[in-house]
C-alpha cells in the first residue's frame, strides 16, 4: 500500500476527531470524586508502610527477587511484579501510594471512554465515574501483593482509552501494546472483549461500507487475537511449573456458573435489540441496567470460571462475590466496579422521580459508609499486629507457647483471619520460636487464645485494642478434649 493511500486510511479511521473537539477531561468532576474517593480509600494511606495477608511471605525478610522468582513458576508474564518488587525495597508506603493513585487515574480514562458515542450524557458519565471509584469492591487492594492488579487495571483502561480516542497507526499500536501488557492479571484476557467491541461500534460504518480488506479490519483482527497472542506466547516461553499447571484452570462446574448470569443478562438484551430494530420505543435506563449486568458478569466469569468463589460455607457462589467477612476474596471483585456503576446508573434512570437522582445518591451514601467503615478495619488490623508483636514479647520469656488462636476479629479487615506466615512473622520480629506444634505434641507447652475486651469505637479513637493472651495449659486443653 502506497505513503498516499495509507494516510488517507488512517484518516478514514477517525470517530472522534476534530479540530475543535473539547478538552479530553472536560466536564470530569474533580472536586466530588477527589472527596468520595478520599473519604473512601484515603484510610490506606494513615499507616502506608503495614504488611497484610501474604505480604508477609513474600516480603518479610525475603531477597528482592523472591517473589519474582514465585510468579515465575506460577506461569505469569515476566514484566510482572517488577514494579512492586524494586519499590518495596524503598518502603512499603511507595505501593500505598501508588495504588492509590493508580486506581484514581482510572476513572479518568473511563471518563474519556464513555465520553466516545456511548449514548451516555455528560451527566450520566459524571454519575458513572464517581460511582466506578468508589463502590465498595476490592478492598484487599490495601495488600502490596495485590498491587499488579492496580497496575494491570490502569494499563487496561488506558489502552482503551487510546484505542478509542485516537487514530493514527501509531496510536493503535501503543494502545495495542499496553493492552497486551495488562494482560498479567489473567483475568483481562475475557475483559479485553469491552475494547473490541467499543472500537468495532464507533468504526461500524466503515466495516460496513468498505467492500475491500483495508487497515481498519487487520486492526479489528489484531485486537481480537490479543488473548491468543498472550496465551501462545505463554505457552511458548513462560509457562508454569508442574506445579501450578492447574493454576488459572477452568473447570466445568465453575464454567456452569459462570455462563449463567450471561445467559440472563444476554436474553433481555435481545429483546432490547429486536425492538431497537423495529424502531420500537426503548427505555434507556433498562438498557444500561441491563449492559452493566452483562458488564459485571463478564467481569466475573474467570472467577467463576477458575472456582475462585465456590461457595464457602455452602453458601452459593453468587453470594460469596458481596460476602461483608470476604477475607482477601475481594481481590476477585477487580474488574466489577465498570458494570456495577453502570447498572445503578440504570437503576437511577428507571426510578428517577423528579430528576432526585434517589438511587443514585442513596448508592453513594452506602458506599462510602461501607469504605470507612471497612477501612477503619484494616487501620486497626495495623495497629493490632504492632501491638500483637508488643504483646509476645512480653510473654515469650513466661511460657513455651505450643498454639496460637485468635478471637479478636472485630480488628481484622472484612474477616481475614492470620496466616500462618503472619504469626511467623509477628513473633520473630517479637525475637520469639515460630514453632508451634500444637498441644498434642507439645503436652508442655501452652495454648495462647488473643482476646479483647475494648469496644470497637474506642479501639478506634485510642487505638489502644487492649489485647490480651488467654493462657490455658497443654495438660488442660488436652483433657478438656479427651
């Protein structure tokens, strides 16, 4: 293809393009999305430098390149976990921060996004970005293992962003490039379907019109094959180890449940395109309730997919997603927000009784309640582990310590309970044996249970939790048993 030819393809391919189109964020609203989302996520930032969850494996007194050296075997990319490995060397606070700002940054490009012929008006996109940054999701952010997931997630949406925003060839090869590199967090490679669907809609005209093969369509080929081309190249040149080859496995069963909420959101949107197509009158809050339905259900399925909610405790797996004691299970809600603000938004079109916009604020009420209140568990599951280690070093010289339970949860971020890598950690920084063998081989020794009597809202203005070990003998723990 000629220099002349080319450029004139290139500029066919424009839908958004011109001369006097308005600033890329104007209309973003700063001032309420700053304060929700501070007053939602800014709790992670009160004590930056803590260790959470597997932090303590991975970090606690590891090499740099340990964990590099476990994601390897795990079979992911290899540009993965640079970033969070070498800043951890600097202080944890430098991936509080980051993740923090990464998630932010997000919701401007899903403001440019949905900006780009997506039916949505100025003010029902200013509804969805404020609501994407801060529906109550993913809170185990707040963990520096699960920072990937922050980066991976600001990489996609800005691949998207560039995909559907500009138009030149180069532009198209970059927004290619950081999306392909989002795809370390396996679960964007089903995610990536949103991007290719958004660039097919805003070039249909053109796909239609032209009877020939021209850039356009090796375009649209090439974004389509971007989870093949991963995939392949995994296979080819980072694979996992024997190990973990069942890692990121889809199941049947977990293929059932996954299928299931895009089959009940997909009938709905046939009859919505049916009448669509008989230019028959269509409400346009029930179609964006139902694409954010779609939306979230296609932001699960891996999750669903892979068994990662299987329905702890009997419990269907479709209520373990919005469990309020998740543990670290919300990490799986990463790519939710996008659908979940879509359909309140739908939501608040269809029940919008004199323009009150009900729904819309009674969702952001509860939002940000849900966050502070969340967060001020994960603050004081900070100061818990500070005073924790306090306390076995108070205790280490008194009793061989056979067992450790805890029983003060109320501390503990969305029910996470202590690893045992976690315990490891609190008692050697409290220069104290990690072993403990528990009561029947240790007869000796002594079973610690952590209690507190402090209430909840005290613990949080003192910050003092009054933890306390309940110390029981091995002989009488065993004979209660017996």
């Amino acid at each position: 293809m000629s220099q002349s030819s080319s450029s004139a393809t290139t500029e066919g391919l424009s839908t958004t393009s011109t001369p006097n189109r308005e600033p890329m964020l104007a209309g973003f609203p700063w001032v309420s999305a700053i304060i929700l989302y501070t007053l939602s996520w800014g709790w992670s930032l009160l004590r930056p430098n803590t260790l959470y969850w597997d932090d303590w494996e991975i970090y606690f007194n590891k090499p740099a390149n340990y964990g590099l050296q476990n994601l390897s075997d795990m079979g992911q990319a290899p540009w993965r976990g640079f970033v969070e490995f070498y800043s951890m060397q600097v202080g944890t606070w430098t991936i509080t921060i980051l993740t923090f700002i990464l998630f932010f940054a997000g919701s401007l490009s899903i403001f440019v996004i949905l900006s780009q012929k997506t039916s949505l008006v100025k003010s029902q996109i200013q509804k969805v970005t404020i609501l994407f940054l801060i529906v109550p999701l993913n809170h185990a952010r707040v963990a520096a293992t699960v920072f990937d997931y922050a980066s991976s997630y600001f990489l996609f949406f800005l691949g998207w962003l560039i995909l559907v925003r500009y138009r030149s060839i180069k532009s198209f090869i970059f927004s290619w490039l950081v999306l392909f590199l989002s795809l370390k967090t396996h679960s964007l490679l089903f995610f990536v379907l949103l991007p290719f669907l958004h660039f097919v809609w805003l070039n249909k005209d053109e796909l239609k019109s032209s009877k020939k093969l021209r850039v356009l369509h090796l375009q649209v080929l090439l974004i389509a094959l971007l989870p093949i081309t991963y995939l392949l190249l995994r296979k080819l040149f980072w694979p996992p180890t024997k190990d973990w080859t069942d890692y990121h496995q889809v199941t049947s069963a977990g293929l059932q449940v996954a299928l299931l909420p895009i089959v009940i959101g997909f009938a709905p949107l046939v009859v919505i395109a049916m009448r669509k197509a008989k230019n028959l009158s269509i409400n346009f809050g029930l179609t964006l309730l139902v694409v954010g339905f779609l939306v979230t259900a296609l932001a699960l399925f891996p999750y669903f997919a892979g068994d990662l909610y299987v329905g702890y405790a009997g419990r269907p797996a479709y209520l373990t997603v919005f469990e309020f004691r998740a543990d670290w299970r919300s990490r799986h809600q990463l790519l939710m927000p996008l659908g979940l603000a879509l359909s309140v938004v739908g939501l608040n079109e269809l029940f919008n009784w004199r323009k009150k916009n009900f729904v819309f604020f009674a969702t952001v009420a509860l939002s940000v309640t849900l966050n502070m209140f969340w967060g001020s568990q994960y603050f004081l599951m900070s100061h818990k582990q500070e005073q924790l280690v306090v306390l076995f070093a108070t205790t280490k010289s008194k009793i061989e310590i056979a067992s450790v339970e805890d029983q003060a949860m109320q501390f503990n971020g969305r029910g996470a309970s202590f690893r045992s890598y976690e315990w490891n950690g609190f008692m050697t920084l409290a220069e104290i044996s990690t072993d403990r063998p528990g009561c029947e081989a240790l007869p000796s020794g002594t079973a610690l249970t952590l209690k507190s009597n402090t209430p909840y809202l005290k613990a949080l203005v003192t910050r003092d939790l009054g933890l306390y070990f309940e110390i029981k003998p091995c002989a009488e723990v065993l004979a209660e048993n017996s």
